[in-house]
C-alpha cells in the first residue's frame, strides 16, 4: 500500500489535492448508497419500486430487461437500487446504477492490492470538471484530466482508449485510470519489443490490425508496427485494403525504429527475395515477353510479369493509333498480352514496355496497299493554318493549302472542318520520314487549263500591269487570270518606262496547266508582226522595192 502511494504521488503531483481533483466524480456518490427496493408495479414503460417507507420512485422498464427482452423481475421481487436524488418530492432511483456499483466492488476486492499498471480499454462516455468516465464491460473509471494526454475537444466523447489503473478508492468505490502511464509503459514495451524484432534475422509472424489508406498496423508478439503501402510489394505502392482484412496472418520483418516518434516500421517484401535481382542480368531492352495486365488507368496500364513485379505500359505504346482516348478501349484487367521490354532500371525498379512495337507500323501497312499517284478518298482529321491533315485509314497525310487550292490565299481552314471526306491524290509518300504529302487542287482543272478552252499559244492578249518584279511583269488577263512577261521577253519595251495599270499586248509564249501558269511575250509579238509583214512582203501581191521606198517617201 505505501509502495501504491508513492506511485500515486509521483503521478499526482506533491501539488495536486487528490480529493478535490476527484470531488466532481464521485461528490454525488456519498448519499447513493446500495439498498433494496420491492417491485409495486410493472406497467408498460416503468416499474414502481417501494423503497421503504410506503414511498415509491420510478425506473424506465429497460432497466429491468433481459436480453431477449423480457423482465427478469415480477411484482413483489426485491432488487438493489441507488437512489440518486429527488423530484417532486419523489425519490430518483436506478437499478442499473446499483449494479454497475456492486459489479465495481467485486472488481476491486478482486484487484486487492495487485491493480498498478492493470490495462483498461474502455470508451469516454462523460466529461466533468475534474476528467473523464471511462466504460469498459459495465464498469466505469475515472480519468483525470491532467493524466488524460488528450486535448480539449467535444469529439473526445465517444473516444475507444487504454489506459492503465493508477489507484483505488474503495471507501468511494471509485477506480483511477491514467492514459498518459499507459504511454509509458507501450513506449517502453514497443521500445524493448522493436529491438529484439530489429534484431530477427528470419520473417516474424505477425496479425493485421488496422488498415489505413498509407499501410497497415501489424502486431507482432505484442508489438505493433506500420507496414508502409511501398513495403508490401516489390509492384510498387499498393492499396492494402485490396488485399489484406482486419486479423489476416502475415509475415513481417522489423526494418527500422523512429526514437522520436516511437515508430516501428516493418515490411512484408523484406520477407522474400528481390526479384529485380533476378531479373538484372535475365531480361534485355527489346526483349518480348508475356504479361498479364493487372490495373488500367486513364494514362496506361499496369503489367504484371508474373514474379511480383509490375511494369508500366504508357497509353502511347500500345497501339500506333495516336488518337486512343483511353487504355480501356484496348486493353481490360486479367488480359494476357505479348510486349516488348524498352527500360529496365533496376535501381530504380522502373520496368516500361510497349506492345505497339510488337505490332506492325500503320505506315508499313500502307505502303503495302498505296503508291505514289493514287487517288483516295479520306476524313479531315486535323485542321492547321498550313492545311489539312486528312486520315487515311490508320494514318495522317499533309494537304498542304496550296495543294488544296489554286487559288493563292485559300486555306483548308475556312472551307472544311474535321470530319469532312474528302478525294485527294498521293503526291509523295516519303518511306524515311513517314510522311505522305497529298494534293486535292491536282483532281481540279486549274484557270490556266479553263484558259487553254479558249486560247493557244501564239495568241494575241492585252493585259494590264498587276505587279512589276525584277524577274519580270505581271499582268491581269481579260480573262481574270494573271500571266508573267519575263525581262527577257519586255523587249522592245523598257521595265523602267512601265507603270502599273499600264496596258500591255503580246502573245501567249507558255500554257501550263499541271501549274497554273500562263506566260506573255512582247518579244514574240514583235516577231510575230515582222513574220506576218514578210509573209506580205511574199504574197501573190508582190510589191516592189520601189513601191515600199515611194510609200514610205
């Protein structure tokens, strides 16, 4: 008993009044003493109890059932009763008080003078002034405050702790509890406990306890631990919940102690071999393998290669198609597939692999089925300032604007839109780069071959100065078509001397309708004129030198 006292004082405080700390507790209790009462009546809801004297008080019927819910008393049985107080002039009474009192007086002439350190797990079911009842099998503890180790807060009721019992107040029927002594000695055991699990070479068993969203909680012989989520597999991180319950068997293996948080770590991969060590120096880049698809999510899957080890297959290595908007339109869970391995690091323990590259490249698949100058038809699958990418099959080729349009600023933009089908003929199809150029305005008749219907070379046209370049002029046709004299073909006219919006006549020199070009000469329609006129000059008609010398006296 004095042994029992200096741990109290040591726990309390020499400052600490013991008895005012408790008064709140139990200040009621000194006049709720146990006596007998004699059932009057029985009636729906209450039971009248004579509690001597021809007075009666009242208790809730509930208080009187069995588990079945039944009464375990009659009218005329006598029962043990506490009366707490009273109402209007009536006595307040209570059974289950009574036996919750005599169940603790049992409880501590069972302790005698062995209670130090005894745990109590229980629930905080009320708050005083001085600190918590604690409930536990029927019975209620007081907890102090101060010893307590909890902070101020309504969410405290309702709370499951331990804690361990501190003293014993027989003459008050009153156990003490401590929740921070309880800390104290757990720290110590874990303490002791990690350092002998630290020091185990082979896997312990161990029993899950608690499963949370970053691990679980593992009991080893008495002891428990954290498993991380990144120490149950060698996958990766993995959701405990998926695999593990609540009391499931598993070995572990203690990798490490936090002194300042009183942490144990513990692992369940440490228990087993590496198997990145297996596959280091066994499996190469380019190596295909067989796997089993074991999560998909929106940016790829998830490959189980059979020996605990996961592998990622990014959404742009399973199919060559680059517009798969997600994994599951190809692949689902359980799905066996061939890949081909493109990263191993080991250090790391990232393994990538791609199953497109075990498949046949849609560029490959064309050129078997397309050449240069055919003509098909395909879906505007892209839209760009430059043009057009039109799907063919499995696909993209480049209609570039101006081989869409002979007009010179048509763009593809503002005439189609995605979707739209459209005949294009292959223009080029370059096997290094992957690239397939198409043109659409090469299915067209262009202006310059509308202009060949009505025109042919040696044809006189006056056109009027659209542009002057160093190359030459541009003129506008009557026709609403542009043609280029060249410099050389100015002649006998001066660039110099021109104007734009000066008319100028020549001849047609060049006619190209692949190109949509038409080119003017001067040159030749002066040559033209000298023909005609020494074609004249040799007529039937013939003239004499001095006929033509009298006409231009």
């Amino acid at each position: 008993m004095v042994e029992n006292q200096k741990f109290n004082n040591e726990h309390l405080g020499e400052d600490e009044d013991f008895a005012s700390m408790l008064e709140e507790s139990w200040e009621k209790s000194e006049n709720e003493t146990i006596t007998k009462g004699t059932i009057v009546a029985i009636n729906d809801d209450t039971v009248l109890v004579d509690v001597g004297e021809k007075i009666e008080g009242r208790i809730n019927i509930a208080e009187i059932l069995d588990e079945e819910g039944k009464p375990k008393y009659k009218a005329g049985d006598e029962l043990p009763i506490i009366i707490t107080g009273n109402r209007n002039e009536r006595p307040m009474i209570s059974h289950q008080k009574a036996i919750r009192r005599e169940k603790l007086k049992e409880k501590i002439a069972a302790f005698g003078e062995d209670y130090r350190d005894v745990v109590v797990e229980g629930v905080i079911t009320k708050k005083n002034r001085g600190g918590y009842v604690i409930e536990s099998e029927g019975l209620e503890y007081f907890m102090p405050k101060f010893m307590s180790a909890l902070k101020e807060d309504a969410k405290n009721l309702g709370k499951t702790i331990k804690a361990c019992i501190i003293n014993i107040k027989p003459e008050d029927d009153t156990i003490v509890v401590s929740r921070k002594r309880f800390f104290e000695l757990d720290n110590k055991v874990k303490k002791e406990g990690a350092a002998k699990l630290l020091e185990a070479t082979e896997p312990l068993p161990g029993v899950v306890k608690k499963i949370t969203s970053f691990g679980m909680f593992v009991e080893v012989d008495g002891v428990e631990g954290l498993v991380h989520y990144t120490e149950i597999s060698y996958k990766g991180p993995v959701n405990p919940s998926k695999i593990y319950q609540e009391g499931d068997q598993v070995s572990v293996k203690a990798i490490a102690y936090d002194e300042e948080k009183k942490r144990l770590s513990l692992s369940i991969k440490a228990t087993v071999d590496d198997p990145w060590r297996e596959i280091e120096n066994e499996l190469e880049v380019g190596d295909a393998i067989n796997v089993t698809v074991s999560n998909v999510e929106p940016y790829g899957a998830f490959v189980d290669l059979g020996n605990d080890i996961e592998g990622f297959l990014h959404i742009s290595e399973i199919s060559w198609d680059k517009n798969i908007k997600h994994p599951g339109e190809y692949l689902k869970s359980g799905q066996e597939i061939d890949v081909e391995v493109i990263e191993i690091d080991t250090k790391k323990r990232r393994l990538r692999v791609s199953l497109k590259k075990l498949l046949e490249k849609p560029f490959e698949q064309f050129m078997k089925t397309h050449k240069e100058g055919d003509v098909i038809k395909g879906a505007v699958a892209t839209l760009t300032d430059f043009g057009a990418f039109i799907r063919i099959g499995a696909i993209d080729g480049l209609l570039h604007n101006e081989d869409a349009f002979w007009e010179k600023n048509g763009k593809c933009k503002e005439v189609m839109k995605e979707g739209d089908e459209v005949e294009v003929k292959i223009v080029k199809i370059d096997k290094d780069k992957e690239r397939v150029s198409l043109s659409r305005k090469s299915l067209i008749a262009s202006p310059a071959e509308d202009f060949a219907k009505n025109h042919q070379i040696d044809d006189s046209v006056i056109g009027k100065i659209r542009d002057i370049k160093d190359f030459g002029v541009f003129i506008n046709l009557e026709d609403g078509i542009d043609a280029l004299i060249r410099i050389e073909d100015l002649a006998p006219l001066k660039k110099e001397e021109l104007n734009i919006g000066d008319e100028i006549e020549g001849v047609i020199s060049l006619i190209d309708k692949e190109n949509n070009k038409i080119r003017v000469s001067v040159r030749r329609l002066e040559r033209k004129k000298e023909k005609e006129s020494m074609k004249a000059f040799n007529s039937d008609d013939k003239m004499t030198l001095g006929d033509i010398l009298k006409d231009q006296i």
